[in-house]
C-alpha cells in the first residue's frame, strides 16, 4: 500500500506526495500535460525542444545542471506525444533546492537567442543520430504517417524533419511556454525521504505566487474511422526485413485499452507467449515476433511486429499470412481464468517491483494525480477483465480493413 497526500494550490497546481523513510533521497516530478500532440504541422519537435530548453537557464538561474550538482542531486526529462516530464533527485536535506529549481523554470525560462541556438544544434544532431543514421529509426515516422491522417499522433516526438526544428524563433518558443507551461497545467508528485508538511510548505513557498496561465485549447480533429487497409513500402540501410501491422484502438482509461494491454502481454510477453511458443519456436520464418501497444491518451495503436530470418517476396507473404492466421486464432482463443491471472500476476509483480524506487514512485503517482486515478488500484481493472472481454477487444481491433501493413527492406 503507497500512502499518499494530495492538496492543491490556489494557482490551480496539484501535489501529491508519498513518505518513504527508507531513503536518504527526495525524488521530485513534474508532469506538464503538453507533448507533440500540441504542435502545429508545420513546426513539429517543438515539444521535445522545448525540454531541452528548460535546462537552458531560467529567469533567475542561469545553470540549472551545476545547481543540482552541487546540490548532491542528479536530474533528466522525458517527452512524449502527451506530455512532458521533468524529475530531479536530491539528498533530503537539500530537497528545498528541487522545488527552487522547479519553481523558477515554471515562472519562466531566460529565453536567451544563446540558449535556443545550442539546443536547436543539440536536437537536430539528434533526429540525425537515432531517425537518420540509426537502423529502421524513421520506422515510426513511415507508421504513424501511414496510421494517422489528421490527427497529431502522426508525427513521432521528435518531429517530422530537422528543418522544423531550425526555423524555431525565441517568439515561437516564448509563445509555447507561456501557453502550455503553467502551474494549471502541471502536477508534481514528491516522493522520499521528507514528511507531507515540508513538502506543503515548500510547495506554498516555491510554486505559490506563480500566476495561472491560459492554456491553448486543444482545437484538432479526432482522427477519422479507418475504412481500408493501408500499405506501405520503404527501404534503408537495415540488416534484415521488418514488417510491422498496426492497428488503431482506443486511448487510455477504456475498457478497451486495458484489454489490449492485457492481450498484447499473452501474444508477446516472455517465453510463455503465444508468439514465441507457437510462432517463433516453431517457424524458420521469424528471428522476433512482438506485440505491443503505444499507451497513448487519445486513440491510439496495437502494433505487431515481425523481423525476418530471410528476405523476399515469398518470405514476407509467408510472414504476413502466419501472424494473420495467428491473430485469427486469438480472437476465438478461450484464456482460461489461469491464463489471466498468471499474466495479471507478472504485470503486478513489475509494478510492485517498479515502485520500489522512490523516482518510479514519483513519476507513477504523478500520471495517477493526472488521471484522478488510486495507484493502489491500478491492477485491478485487469483483475475484472474476463476471457469474454478479450475477444470482444480483439475482434473490434483487429478488423482487416483497419490494418496499416508497414514492410521496411534492406537497400
């Protein structure tokens, strides 16, 4: 059992907060509801640029890094199409440092043209490093395209292209800011070694005066329904032939979501897995078979996913077959409540284990502050899943006409 304390501030900013004595640590979150899908088309990597940038010097601290350093902490980021995340890790005794760091790069960053000059340098080389110069790294670009035609998803975090990113001004980056950065847009979760009143005090002293902001609206289209498959072919510098089929399905917090969750961990989790038992031990056509999905808060994507032993026209037809014939086969398949709850039990063992660390602690408290969601009742909405559910799911999501077949070949 994770005890928590929740207040919030007048300015419209949550905290919830967990005692853990068993640390000498204070790990400090903060999670911003903006991410790529607040971007506009034509400047995507805004998002993800913009975490960089928070580490730029803020309004009254020029080095962030060097006054957690000297603080004895340690400090890093996250983004995603949905949010931002930022987290810092500080011995107890200088836990105050966290919040006034925190504080002053929610008032404000610097904005310095310095700042925004390093950190465009610093994204672009790496869109180069890990979309351009990295095996089947612009895969996600080639699949979101395909998957999604109006809605934001269609872009990975890190944009589009490079170019985006280099036409990035200090009024764009001051206008994102001061519409999504705000303490009505945020919640920080505190997690370690320091009582609920410190925490509270320091919040009120740190993050009080803060003003709300306006936040931008989210003003686009909901992503229409799929009515054909879709397919796409593309080639690069790849050691082997990867075929991903991708289909849409509900966003977090349906029923749905929790089901494919479920599912995709009886396809393609561990040794056990219908994939591995019964595709890639008894097939000379797969070196992977994966099932997975993206964990998306708006409708999003199961994805499975197939690497090659061998290239070829016939190969991949033969791959594709296989994989459809298997899911064929999972919808009318019969999980036993033993099924369930073996796979329940591993999925609850992880977030047991997870949540032994005060930062993992931190960061899950803060996404369940989002969600108005109990951390200590997170497994139990797959404990009410039955084996009924799950075919429901799977029949809804894997319907051949919503398919997005991606075969990504060597040059």
């Amino acid at each position: 059992m994770i005890e928590t304390t929740r207040f919030e501030l007048a300015n419209g900013l949550r905290f919830v907060h967990n005692y853990d004595p068993n640390t000498a640590m204070v790990a400090l979150n903060v999670l911003y509801n903006v991410g790529a899908r607040d971007e506009s088309p034509e400047l995507t990597g805004l998002a993800h640029l913009f975490e960089h940038l928070m580490f730029g010097g803020s309004v009254n601290i020029p080095d962030f890094d060097g006054a957690i350093e000297r603080a004895g902490g340690r400090n890093n980021a996250w983004t995603s199409n949905d949010f931002t995340n930022f987290y810092d890790i500080v011995p107890a005794h200088n836990a105050e440092t966290a919040f006034w760091l925190e504080s002053d790069r929610m008032l404000s960053p610097s904005f310095t043209e310095r700042s925004l000059e390093v950190q465009r340098s610093v994204v672009i080389e790496e869109f180069k490093q890990q979309c351009l110069n990295r095996p089947y790294g612009d895969m996600m670009h080639h699949l979101r395209g395909m998957v999604y035609t109006t809605h934001p998803y269609a872009w990975p975090v890190i944009g589009k292209t490079p170019e985006h990113i280099a036409r990035v001004t200090r009024d764009d980056e001051k206008a994102f800011f001061f519409s999504h950065y705000a303490p009505n847009n945020a919640v920080i979760a505190v997690s370690g070694n320091i009582t609920a009143e410190e925490t509270r005090r320091l919040a009120e002293k740190w993050f009080g005066d803060i003003p709300r902001r306006d936040i931008a609206p989210r003003s686009y289209a909901a992503e229409p329904v799929q009515t054909a498959p879709r397919h796409a072919e593309v080639s690069g510098h790849v050691p082997t032939t990867d075929i991903t089929i991708a289909y849409p399905m509900e966003g977090y917090g349906t029923k749905q979501y929790y089901c494919a969750d479920l599912l995709t961990d009886l396809m393609a989790n561990g040794e056990s897995s219908i994939f591995y038992r019964e595709l890639l031990m008894e097939s000379d056509l797969f070196t992977s078979v994966d099932a997975s999905i993206l964990g998306s808060e708006e409708p999003g994507i199961l994805m499975l996913n197939m690497r090659l032993r061998e290239g070829g026209a016939d190969n991949e037809r033969r791959a594709i077959d296989t994989v459809n014939a298997k899911v064929e086969d999972v919808i009318t398949r019969d999980f036993t409540p033993e099924h369930l709850t073996r796979a329940i039990n591993r999925m609850e063992s992880a977030m047991l284990f997870n949540n032994v660390s005060y930062l993992a602690k931190a960061q899950a408290l803060a996404m369940c502050e989002y969600h108005g969601e109990d951390i200590n009742a997170m497994i139990s909405r797959y404990r009410e899943l039955t084996a009924n559910d799950l075919r429901f799911a799977a029949r809804d999501i894997f319907r051949p006409e919503r398919a997005n077949t991606l075969i990504y070949r060597p040059v």
